[in-house]
C-alpha cells in the first residue's frame, strides 16, 4: 500500500523532516498544524482566528489527499489558556458541527512559538 503525502507552508516541515498529512488506504492523518500563514509568519489576532487558520491548512491537505472535512473522525486541539477554549470550541463547532468528529482538547505549558496559542491534529476516514 503506497503512502500520499501533502504538504502545507510550514517553515519546519522541510526542517525537521516531516510531511502536513500522509494518506495511507482510506486514513488520512494530518500532523500538527499551528497557525502559519502562507509565508511562514504566525496567523495574527487571537485564538479563535488562529484556531480558523489550522482547520483551514487540515482541510486544505485532507482534500489534496482525497477527502473532505466530512470524513473527519478525530480532532486534537492543544492550547494553551483554558481562557480560550469556548472561542476554539466555536470554530471547531463551524468547522465539524454537522461531522461531530471524536475531539480532545488539551492545555499545555507551551507551543513552538510563543505567540501560538492552539496546535491541532486532525485525522480522517475516507471511505469504508
């Protein structure tokens, strides 16, 4: 079974070695995804628009590789400040509401970048 891979405007995908979303069968995994804007510079504004940026880059390589954002079975958000998880809620609902995909939300010490204040994965099901 050959493996797809897509791959999105993060600076450190070349650098440190790995692809957005690979597609191996009917499973489309996408790494984490912060909030990096098409020239590599963080998505300004606060975490519900940083948080519509990382779906926005997830959904963008799911349908490179196939699928959709309905096929969507798993989400993983990382964040932050529990002060931001209803406004990360909120679009994760914009994005999935219809989809409801299994979801984890989880509060961390820090992410790559200082200014990042959600990091998502999200995983897909194309298919039987």
């Amino acid at each position: 079974m050959t493996i797809e891979r897509a791959s999105g405007t993060s600076p450190y995908e070349a650098l440190y070695g790995f692809s957005r979303a690979v597609r191996k069968g009917n499973r489309i995994l996408v790494a984490g995804t912060g909030p990096v804007e098409e020239d590599g510079t963080s998505t300004p504004g606060g975490a519900a628009e940083q948080t519509r940026r990382c779906f926005t880059i997830a959904q963008r390589a799911i349908e490179e590789l196939g699928g959709t954002i309905a096929d969507t079975v798993r989400t993983r958000m990382y964040i932050t400040d529990t002060a931001d998880a209803d406004s990360i809620g909120k679009v994760h609902a914009e994005f999935f509401g219809e989809v409801r995909p299994a979801a984890t939300m989880v509060v961390v010490a820090a992410l790559l970048r200082e200014e990042w204040r959600v990091e998502i994965e999200v995983e897909a099901q194309v298919g039987d």
